[in-house]
C-alpha cells in the first residue's frame, strides 16, 4: 500500500519556510513531507533522514527532481552529528512524523503486522542486531511482562510472558500470535496488538531515541525555527508533551527578580495538539491517532 501522508499541509505550515532556509525532516519514510518541503523552498536545503535503507530508495526515486536536498541513512538520534560532519550546526526547522511507514507494515518480512505470518523481526533499520525473535526467546519472563506493560499497556503482560517462555523457541509472528490468542480470547480488538507494539518499541528503542532527538533539536534549531512533531500513540507523545511543556515553562523561585531570568528556549504554538480534519479521518485510517504539536525557538 502506498504511504498516505498524515496532517502533511498543517505540519509543513508549521515549518513556517522562509527563503534560504535550513530544514530537517527526520523521518524521510515515503518522502511525502519532505516534497512538500521542497516544493516551497526558495535556495534552501533539506536534509532528510531515515534509518530503513528501503524508504530511503523510494524517496530518492520521488524526490530526484529537487538537488537542494540531502538524504541520509542514519537514526535521527544522530541527528546532531551527521549534520555536523556536513558542516550544518544550526536548522531552521525540524519535522517528525513518527513510527512506521505502511509500505513498512504491509512487507510481511519485516514482521510488524500481526496479520501476517513471518519471521518475528520488527526492526526499522536492518542493520539493527536485536529482533523481536530475539527478544523473546531470551528475555526473562519478567522482563518480557515489564516490556508489554509498560509500552503496550498490556493488562495480561505477566501471563503472556510466562506462555511465552514455556513454549520458546518462537519463530514467526503467527507463533506469537496462538499465545496472545490463548490468553486474550476474552479481550476486545486483536488479541496481539498491544504485545506487537511493545516488542516494536524494544527492539527500534522508540522512545529514548526521541527523547534524545528532541533534545539534540533544541539545540540545532535557529531562533524562531520550528519544531513540528506529529505522533501515533500515547507514550510518544506523553513525551513530546512533556518535552514541550517542561522547556516553554519558567519554573521561578520565589524573591527571584524577573528581570534577571533567562525566557525558557521553546514557545508553545499550539496549547492543543493539532488533530486531523473529518475528511482526513474518513480518507486515511492510520491518520486515526494522529497528533501534531509545534513549537517554537526562542
Ligand atoms: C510515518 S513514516 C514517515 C512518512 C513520511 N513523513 C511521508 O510523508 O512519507 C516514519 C518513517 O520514519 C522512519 N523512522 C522512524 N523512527 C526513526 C528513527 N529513530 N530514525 C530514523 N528514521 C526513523 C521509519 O523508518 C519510517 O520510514
């Protein structure tokens, strides 16, 4: 299935594109926010990132006609240090659009989709050494139910785990699938959903590398650059949310002259995440969780 871009006109508005400008899309996948970029930028660059050598093929077959652009392979929580060896240290804006692309889910190979029976894989970068298989068939049975908590709000982790470990070696999704079937049975929605997102997690390390990359953009961005971040589930944007919170706030001690403080280094721009239109919703299912937040440097 061809990726459908989520929220594409209200995050590349946020970007707020000025003529010359610096901007990043850190998550290239099918190229459709990094076109529209392109499309408006006036003797600008872009640089793109994305770690799946794949997505990386197909935008640059979209995207050949722009030479203002820079594609590169490398997890963007990196960001800060491959633009750095490019000579690039500060950016004018920064887009996220989080998770997976659909060409990504639909490759049954790459064992994402608990509707299709491969291999238990679910790494974004294939050079990546820790797959699912590998996670559980070697976890603990404790680390395994802390996992599926805690990153799939999985209210029966504990006894999927302990399935799990009695029945390993595990070795396609389909295998994964007959546990979380078994002890689900009773659960509304499909019974592995919130198991696959969570090895998801663990194996691509989804959340420290955003942490880690909204801390690097803080850092990279110009004054008045925009930090656009569009998000699929809850825990990701928990953190986007409290990243932007807690970086737009001035925690004042008490008797402290405000005169003397220094303005926190983000404006929030909206206090709501941006949510996609009617339309959108009825055109494009994956848009369903979709949330946009921006801010501003300043
Ligand atoms: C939702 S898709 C992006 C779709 C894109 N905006 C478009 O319009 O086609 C997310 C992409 O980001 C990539 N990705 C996710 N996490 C990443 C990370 N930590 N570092 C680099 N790329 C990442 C995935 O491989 C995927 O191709």
């Amino acid at each position: 299935m061809e990726h459908i871009t989520v929220l594409l006109n209200e995050s590349v508005d946020a970007l707020n594109i000025k003529d010359g400008g610096i901007y990043v899309d850190a998550t290239l996948g099918g190229g459709g926010h990094s076109e529209l970029i392109l499309s408006r930028l006036k003797n600008g660059h872009l640089y793109a990132f994305d770690q799946d050598t794949y997505a990386l093929k197909r935008s640059e077959e979209r995207l050949t006609k722009y030479t203002n652009k820079t594609l590169i392979h490398s997890n963007f929580e990196f960001m800060e240090s491959k633009l750095k060896e490019l000579g690039v240290t500060k950016v004018d804006g920064i887009l996220f659009d989080l998770g997976l692309s659909s060409f990504q889910i639909d490759d049954e190979k790459r064992g994402f989709s608990y509707l299709k029976d491969y291999d238990l894989d679910m790494r974004m970068d294939q050079s990546n050494p820790l797959t699912a298989k590998i996670i559980v068939n070697t976890y603990s049975r404790q680390e395994l139910a802390d996992i599926f908590r805690l990153y799939g709000d999985e209210n029966n982790a504990w006894h999927i785990a302990g399935h799990i470990v009695d029945k390993r070696p595990l070795e396609t999704t389909s295998d994964l699938v007959k546990i979380t079937d078994l002890v689900n049975r009773n659960v509304k929605g499909h019974s592995a959903k919130r198991v696959f997102q969570a090895l998801r997690i663990e194996v691509n390390k989804e959340l420290d590398v955003l942490e880690k990359a909204l801390k690097s953009s803080l850092n990279l961005l110009n004054k008045g650059g925009r930090l656009v971040v569009i998000s699929f589930q809850s825990l990701e944007d928990r953190i986007v949310k409290h990243f932007f919170k807690s970086n737009s706030e001035i925690h004042m001690p008490k008797h402290v002259d405000i005169r003397f403080i220094d303005k926190p280094p983000l404006k929030m721009i909206n206090r709501k995440a941006i949510l996609p239109s009617q339309k959108e919703y009825e055109d494009n299912k994956r848009s369903h969780s979709a949330q946009l937040r921006v801010a501003e440097k300043q």
